[in-house]
C-alpha cells in the first residue's frame, strides 16, 4: 500500500509503488503498504543502489526510469506495515518482522506477537523487498522468485498456511515486485505482465473469475505486458501501466477502484481521468478502502471511501468513484495508504498524513480525523519513506532511523512497547 514517484518499488522498497507496497502498499497498507507494488521510496543520491532487471514494456520501450530498484540507506533496503505487522530488509538482504504474529505472518517459525524485529527464517540474505498484508508475508528475491508465509486456509484463502517462508507455485524467477492485500497477492513480472493469487471472493485477482481463489498465481486479463508498478489492497488489486494510465479490480462499495461506478469487477477497468500517474498504492482493512495515485508532476490524487477523510481534499462526501485531488500536495516523491488514512513524503523531506486518526496514525499528537493534510511531528524534514498499515505507519529517515507511531495492541511499533503512540519513535533493533 505504499507508491513513490520514482520507482524505488509498495513497500516500501527503498530502494517506493506499493505496494505498498500497501502500497502498499497496503501495501492493505502497501504498507504495503507497502507497497509497487506501488510503493517504494527514491532516498538520496548517495545510498547505495542495487539494480533488478528491467521490466519489457514491448517494442522498442526501455524501462531503465520506472524498472523496480533497491537502494540501500544506512541498513534498510525495504520497508512494509501490514496491517498489524511491521516487516523490512536490511542491507545485507536479511528480513525481519514484528508485531501480530498470531497467523505465522512473521515468519519466525512461531505464532507469538513480538515487540521488537525478530529474524524471518531462511531468510538471513538475498530479500530485495518485502510486502505485509493482514496474516501474509511476501519477500522478493535477488534470484526474481517470491516466497511467501502466514497464514492459511483450505475455503479459499489461497496462501499455503506456513509461519515459515515457502515457494510461490511458478514464481521461482522472473518477478520484479511483489505486493500482498488483505488475503491476495499480486506479482509483477519483468515483462510487464501481472499474477495475482488468493481469495477471490470479488475478483481481487483479475482473471474474470469470481468464487474459491487458490494458491497457484493465475494471468491478470489484459495485463500481459506494459504495467510498470503494482498494489494489492482490501479485495481490489490495481496497476500503473506505462503511458500513465491506472487500471484496478476487485471490490468497488466506496468506489476504490475509480471508474466512476460503485460496481465491483472480476477484470481491470480504467482509473477515470488519469494520464500521468507513475504509482498507485490501495488500502483498506475494516474501516473502508480507498486508493491513492502519484503523477508525474509530484501531485497526489485519491478516490474511494472518504468517511473519515482519507480522500484528503476537505470535502464532507463520504466517498468519491473517480479521483480528486489531494489539498495542498503538489512536490510528493512517495505515498502510501492505510485503513481510512494515507501519508505522502514530499521532496523537502517532510511527512505529511491524512484521515483517520483515532489510533494516533496521523503522527501530529492528536487523535481527531483530518480531512486534509497535516504535518507529523518532528517529521519536517528528513524523511526518505513512508509506509502504512492498518492503523499504524513508519517512516525511514535519511540517517537511517526507522521510527514508527499509532496502534501498537501487538507490538507493530516495534518499540519494544505495546503502548500506543501518537507521535513517531524509534523501532529498537
């Protein structure tokens, strides 16, 4: 659930769509985030990069400006809150998570909560990005193959029930960002092309189909070449493709997948008005999803539930089918959408959130909702990434602090506390 402007791929991968890598991006917050997967984060000129290969957009198109990349920064390579869990990279290529752990999600080999990271066995090298979803983990590796862990079910839940990490059936090689929603996962292929496995109760994984998902990825209709980022949310999937346009499907009662209706889709439909989007990061969980984009000119646009202002234009609707624009962002490098809130970092390094705020997960030290932007405290500056989940979110500092803020009932914060924070502190390692 989480979506940045340069293609450092929802998660983060720091190298930014969650997907975030909700986006997710979603990344359900891919934080996801997460997020690529819309969202991964551009960091500064100076962190090391670490390329992955480039995805064919067909014909003569090279890809070298929107092909998945990880950068390094001071010993995080990708970041992504799920939606009650916290996951990264380091630079070693390592994973660890922490938070809820009750479906196996952190990967440990254990079904306990932790309050501080906590290593992902088998996988102390070779992860370039990491997505969090609800109860489901999936890491991308340096050999292009996707291993995934949490929890499992035979009714259509579609993941192996694992709290260790096993292979993704046919995705051993060849995939440039991965992004897990809330029971599905999409992969995005170095051609261009999407898979999507899970449940599939509302066409979340876009194959026409509808009913008991399964385990093994199936083709996304249409989208066998050309998408350039992808986000997994709460039952909806969307992708970036190369002109800048933005098709979602799945689930549509807020009107998140942005094509002017409320109806849900079993195969992707156009985002209505959007030419110039670089990343996409969808949300949701309980309270209500919306989706949120990055153009090329650095604004930011959002459409879907409003109910407590997750839109962030200031308007009282309570939600929103096509896109509208976000008050008052016009310089954001990266963004990233949660349950009902979603943050954006801008190019001056600040952080600013929007929406939900019962939980403390706007960071600005209040628990009243925001329908427009407003600062997170003590993040004015210095920020290299941001990534949502649940109520929760984290953000990557340029000196390579990790500091997080809202719900902590299982430890999400990562701060060796269960204590709910209304303001940003530091992950302890």
């Amino acid at each position: 659930m989480t979506a940045s402007k340069k293609f450092v791929w929802p998660c983060f991968l720091l190298s930014a769509v969650v997907p975030p890598c909700f986006g997710v991006s979603n990344d359900p917050g891919a934080a996801n985030v997460d997020a690529a997967v819309s969202g991964n984060m551009d960091l500064d000129n100076d962190a090391e990069a670490i390329s992955v290969e480039a995805i064919d957009l067909g014909s003569d198109q090279t890809a070298s400006d929107q092909a998945p990349a990880t950068l390094a920064i001071s010993g995080m390579r990708s970041i992504s809150a799920g939606v009650w869990h916290t996951c990264l990279v380091n630079s070693a290529g390592a994973a660890q998570c922490w938070g809820k752990g009750g479906g196996g999600q952190l990967g440990n080999g254990s079904g306990e909560d932790r309050n501080t990271p906590v290593a992902v066995s088998g996988l102390s090298s070779g992860v370039i990005m990491i997505s969090a979803g609800e109860e489901n983990t999936c890491a991308l590796l340096d050999t292009g193959g996707v291993k995934c862990w949490g929890y499992g079910s035979p009714t259509g839940y579609g993941f192996i029930g694992s709290s260790t990490p096993v292979d993704v059936s046919g995705l051993t090689s060849g995939v440039a960002a991965v992004s897990v929603g809330w029971g599905h996962a999409c992969a995005l292929l170095n051609t261009g092309a999407v898979k999507c496995w899970g449940s599939n109760r509302w066409g979340q994984l876009g194959n026409g189909l509808t009913g008991i998902g399964g385990e093994t990825p199936v083709d996304v209709t249409g989208l066998s070449s050309g998408v350039t980022a992808i986000s997994a949310g709460t039952e909806y999937s969307c992708a970036v493709l190369h002109l800048g346009g933005i098709k979602c499907w799945g689930r549509s009662y807020s009107g998140q997948l942005g094509d002017g209706t409320f109806f849900d889709s079993r195969t992707p439909v156009d985002v209505s008005g959007l030419s110039s989007a670089v990343a996409v990061a969808a949300g949701g969980s309980g309270s209500g999803s919306s989706t949120c984009a990055l153009t090329n000119s650095g604004a930011a646009k959002c459409w879907g539930d409003n109910y407590y202002g997750a839109l962030g234009n200031g308007s009282m609707a309570n939600s929103s089918n096509v896109p509208v624009d976000v008050h008052g962002i016009s310089a954001a490098v990266s963004l990233s959408v949660g349950d009902s809130f979603a943050c954006a970092t801008l190019s001056t390094g600040a952080l600013q959130c929007w929406g939900y705020n019962d939980r403390g997960q706007l960071g600005n030290n209040q628990t009243v909702n925001s329908r427009i932007p407003v600062g997170v405290s003590e993040l004015s500056s210095g920020v290299a990434a941001v990534t949502t989940g649940g109520f929760h979110a984290c953000a990557l500092l340029s000196s390579g602090k990790l500091k997080c803020w809202g719900e902590n009932t299982f430890g999400e914060l990562g701060d060796g506390t269960n204590i709910e924070r209304h303001t940003p502190v530091d992950v302890v390692f």
